[in-house]
C-alpha cells in the first residue's frame, strides 16, 4: 500500500510538472535546486566530498563549493525537464538540442553491426532515450537497467521509455539476451559510471580507485560491438547539447583493462562540464567490511602507463597502544594492512614517546604524536576530516573518542565498555583460544577489513637490518617498567654478565628507563664499571640505533625485548610472572627462558610470595643459553 501511495504522489508530481511550459519547469527545478544546496546539509557534503576527490590539487575549495552549487541547480532542472520532455513530439525535443559528431556513431553502427554506447549520469541523461530517431534508422534500441524499489514506478518507468522505442532488459535476469539483441545488430545502451559493489573491478576514476562495473566492457568483447561514449550536456534554459566521442579502441582481450580505459574516457567527458554529473552518488564507497582489496575476486586493475604512485591516497589512520611491547606486536597489523591495497596511505596517530619506533617501517607514510597530557579535543583537531578511516588498536574509551571526534567515518575496533558508537565497525571477539599471542589480537583487526595476515603471525620483522660493530657487544636490560614481578634478579645478571665476559670478550650496554638506575648500577659495580651504562640516557631513537649495533640482548619480559626482536637482534629472555605463549619476542632468533611453577602465569606488578617463578631460572642455564645463541648468530 505504501509503494502505492508512493507511485500517486509520484505521479502527481510530474504530471503537475509535464502542464508546464519547458522553460518554465527548468527554471522552477534549477531555483529548488540552488535552495536544496542550503536545505540539504548531508548531500551537500556528499556532493563537496566527491569534488574532492576529483579535483584534489586541481581547483581551489572556492571553486568547488560553486561547482557543488552549479549542480544543485542543473540537476533539479533537468529532473523537472524531463517529466515535460517525456510528453514532446521528438521535433520539439530537437528543437531544443544541438548535436555534434553523430557521424561518429554512424559510422561505428554500421548496418549489420551492433553497438554499445556508452552512457553517464551526465546532464539530462534521459534525453537519450528521446532522442532515438536521431540514430541510424531501421534499428532497434535497448538498455540494460536495475529495477527500481518501487515496483510501480518501475513499470512506469519502463512502460515510458518502451513508448520511444527502447527495449529494456533487466540485469538481474543475466546477459543472454543482450547479447543476443547486439549480435543481430542491436544498439545496446549501458550506464557505466555507478558503483558496483563488491561484484565490480576497482580501477582509477579521477586517480582514486572506484568499484566499477565491468559489463559495457564484457558486452563490447563478447559481440564485437564498438563502445561508443556519448554525453548530453546544459547549456542554457532547457537547452542542451548531444555530444558523440569516437569508438573507444579494442586493443585488449581483457575486460578489466578495457573497462579502465572506460573510465578514463568517461573522466574526459566530466571535466567538460563538472556541475551537470551526478556527484550525489557515493561513487567511491568504501566497501563494508573489506574496504582492504586483497580478496576481491576481479581484484585491482590500472590502465596501460597508469603508475600506482599516481593513484590519489586511501588515507587509513591507525592509533597505536600506548606502550612499546604493544606497538611492536601490532607492526604484522600495520603491514598487512599497508599491504591490503595499492593505493594505502598510512598514518599512525601515537603518544609521542613511540614516534620514533614507527618511523623505522617503511609501510608507515606518516607519524602524528600525541604530546604527554594533550587533551582529547587537541588530538581530534590534528585528525579532523583527514582520514577515510581508522583502526583503534587500543580498547580504551579515550582512543574510540579520538577517531569519533575527528570526524573519520568508519572507525574499527573491538566492542569494550563505554565506547558505544566511538566504533562503529566492530570486529567479531569470540571468546578467545586459551594462550593466543597478542599479535594476533591486531592481526584480527587487519583480517576483518580484508588483509592477507598468513605468515604474519610469526615475527614482526624490520627493514633495518642489524649493524653489527666490530667488537663483540651484547645488550642487557635487567628493568622492566611493569613491576618487579617481571625482573629477575640484578646480581643474576650481574653474574652472568661477568661470566660471559670473561669467556667471550664481550663488552655489555645495559638499557633502560631513569627508574631502573638502581638496578643498572649493582649491575654495573660488579662488572667493575667495565660496561657501557646507558640507563636513562637515550631516547627511543637512540635505543634503537644501539640495539642494532648488539650481537644479543639479554633481557626480561620488557618492551625492549619486543623491539630487539622486530630489530633481528636475537633475545634471550627471561619470564617468570608472564607468558611466552601470550606475549613472548617473535621471531626465530628469540629464546625464552622460564620455569612453570603452580602459581604461574600471575600476570602480577609484585610478588606476593616467594618469588619462586623466577629463581627458578639459574645463572648456569642463562649462561649456557647466551652462549649458544651467541653460536648460532655466528
């Protein structure tokens, strides 16, 4: 009943229309048109948003407002003209319209032959269905369209246009008879510049990947129908102008590549008048979920000479954890999801204190710190509007809050307290597999929006190599910023320290943070101060700078271990309080050293017992572990 009430006021509406003189319904649309600019707040960003994208560089965002109102107003005006136009005789459509190059589709029709033009939202596309008469005689007509919600509608839609001699074929009953209809000489009118979803070829329009449909193209290779673009353009008050491009040329066999070159053509065609296309429509959706095109079957395809350094960004915005272990557990994530499409912009939003770890990865593009004790306002205010989306990484209400009043409109992470709609692409948290490593929490992340994440499980990997110094220097940090559950004790190694020095020759570096000075200095007095102690001293920059130049790192369960590892230095690592299987360094070069006793893994800042988990581990098989390990880098 309500597809019924619709259809009435539908027909109302443009019969009240259709009484009006041409240039009387133009003016009436184009006058709402250029008020509906005002009136309708989310079209009007959709339609500026689209500009944007487009015109990126090319044109100032004055003149993009006053193409977006242009548009407003030519497309109200030819939606009111074409409710009167359906009502002319083809002799006063003609009257209103100038044609250029029809000879062009005179030619490519050639009698016998099939054709395919080629057709946009451009101006008053519904012209060219009137305007029939004016291409070679004695032929028949088609398009294919996509039925209309509203079946009432629909078939008055179609009834209309089978009136002026066009034959419609829906799409959703195949391509068969299209087929057949251009094999014996048909012309085959397709629309080819709507998204198509999850089912089309992402390919470059104006620079940026959009979905597209690959039909025209497919049509075109199957009949050997030439594609032939065509445009009707607003020139004046209900004045319009039948624009035929030549025959776009077959030098391919594959659909993909020619419906790219679709696309250029049909960017050509826009840019002769940008206000009459129809830039209300989401042409460059982001896909839901997968917006990451690993896994779309037809997949990327880029014109012949198009380089994927031309393509204009996908801006992905990526909020780091707050601690380094963390960050560097979650680099796999950051490289699958650089990897997942070509045209990937990276940008971590990170406290400033780890910006210096994710400009070590070349599949980082861009670092925005967060100063210590910035407000949530200030962090938005960096990211306002810059990003096509974000991943969350961390759980916490405050980074949901971030990327929410930044304005980025799909924001992924995983459903926790008091986030509500801060994310609103949720990833699936099943209960978790007892003893799943952390990486895999982020990895999770990549996979749901459609990242390759296989072999990424194993390590994070770096493209710094290590840089090995001459002199045989081993790195040691005997702090650990989570609690003194985690630390083994400091005249352990100390011991071990001075063993392997007298055995090896070695010279040790102990790292760490201003906190752990006491523990560096028991350290570095029996060792009799022969030993580089730079605790407190370097930043995170520094740090990784030194680690690079290590042989080993013998270290406890710290965020320093994490980075050795990503590093490719190898780790000998201690645990007591934790779990290796839940947080232990990636990697084939990483050892952890840990005995089970019953009241492990506590997860615990301090023991409140014996602190058996860690005197469990001995000086001797610490020992024997570096040395072997120091072998094996050999």
């Amino acid at each position: 009943m309500m597809n019924y009430l619709v259809y009435l006021l539908y027909r109302a509406f443009s019969g009240s229309i259709s009484v009006l003189p041409l240039p009387v319904a133009f003016t009436m649309g184009r006058v709402l048109g250029w008020i509906g600019y005002y009136v309708t707040p989310a079209y009007r960003r959709l339609v500026l948003a689209n500009l944007a994208i487009a015109f990126d560089g090319e044109k100032t965002p004055a003149e993009l407002r006053r193409i977006g109102h242009e548009h407003f107003a030519t497309l109200a005006a030819n939606l009111f003209s074409s409710f009167k136009l359906a009502t002319m005789s083809p002799e006063a459509i003609t009257a209103r319209v100038t044609f250029e190059n029809m000879e062009a589709f005179h030619r490519a029709a050639a009698p016998g032959k099939g054709a395919i033009p080629v057709l946009a939202h451009l101006g008053n596309w519904e012209l060219l269905a009137q305007l029939c008469h004016h291409y070679p005689p004695g032929r028949r007509f088609g398009t294919i369209y996509q039925a209309l919600g509203n079946a009432y509608i629909d078939q008055h839609v179609k009834a209309a246009r089978a009136r002026v001699g066009l034959v419609p074929f829906d799409r959703r009953r195949g391509f068969g008879e299209p087929i057949k209809f251009l094999r014996e000489g048909g012309v085959m009118s397709v629309l080819v510049d709507q998204h198509a979803g999850d089912g089309g070829i992402w390919t470059p329009f104006f620079g940026r990947l959009a979905s597209t449909s690959p039909l025209a193209a497919t049509l075109s290779l199957r009949t050997g129908a030439p594609l032939v673009p065509m445009a009707v353009y607003t020139t004046g008050c209900a004045r319009w102008r039948f624009v035929v491009s030549e025959p776009l040329p077959r030098d391919t066999s594959d659909p993909d590549v020619l419906t790219a070159e679709i696309n250029l053509a049909l960017e050509k065609e826009i840019r002769v008048s940008p206000a009459d296309w129809f830039w209300v429509h989401n042409r460059w959706k982001t896909p839901r979920p997968e917006f990451l095109l690993v896994h779309y079957k037809r997949g990327v395809t880029l014109p012949p000479g198009f380089l994927p350094s031309s393509l204009k960004p996908f801006r992905i915005l990526i909020r780091s954890t707050n601690w380094l272990g963390d960050a560097v557990m979650s680099a796999p994530a950051v490289r699958a999801i650089k990897a997942g499409r070509p045209d990937a912009h990276v940008t971590i939003l990170t406290p400033a204190k780890l910006a210096d770890f994710w400009a070590t990865m070349p599949e980082v593009d861009e670092v925005v710190s967060i100063q210590a004790g910035e407000g949530l306002l200030s962090v938005a205010r960096k990211i306002r509007r810059r990003f096509d989306v974000a991943f969350v990484f961390p759980n916490s209400m405050r980074t949901g809050l971030e990327v929410f009043l930044g304005g980025i409109p799909r924001r992924i992470g995983y459903r926790r307290p008091w986030r509500g709609r801060a994310i609103n692409a949720i990833v699936p948290d099943p209960a978790p597999a007892p003893m799943v490593h952390e990486v895999h929490h982020y990895l999770k992340m990549a996979r749901y929006a459609g990242a390759d994440i296989s072999g990424l499980g194993e390590g994070s990997g770096s493209s710094l190599s290590p840089r090995v110094a001459d002199a045989l220097l081993l790195g040691l940090v005997p702090g650990a910023e989570y609690g003194a559950a985690k630390r083994w004790m400091p005249e352990s190694f100390a011991t071990v320290a001075r063993r392997i020095r007298d055995e090896t020759a070695a010279e040790w570096r102990i790292f760490g943070v201003e906190n752990d000075l006491p523990v560096a200095e028991v350290i570095a007095t029996r060792l009799d101060g022969q030993c580089e102690n730079l605790v407190g001293k370097t930043t995170l920059g520094q740090l990784i700078e030194r680690l690079r130049e290590c042989r080993l790192l013998l270290t406890n369960d710290t965020g320093a271990m994490h980075l050795a590892a990503h590093l490719g230095v190898p780790v000998v690592a201690i645990f007591g309080s934790t779990e290796q299987r839940l947080t232990g360094p990636l990697g084939s070069a990483s050892r952890v050293l840990r005995h089970h006793v019953v009241c492990s893994p506590c997860f615990l800042r301090e023991c409140p017992l014996d602190f058996r988990c860690m005197n469990a581990v001995t000086v001797e098989e610490v020992v024997a572990a570096v040395i072997e390990e120091l072998g094996r880098a050999r």
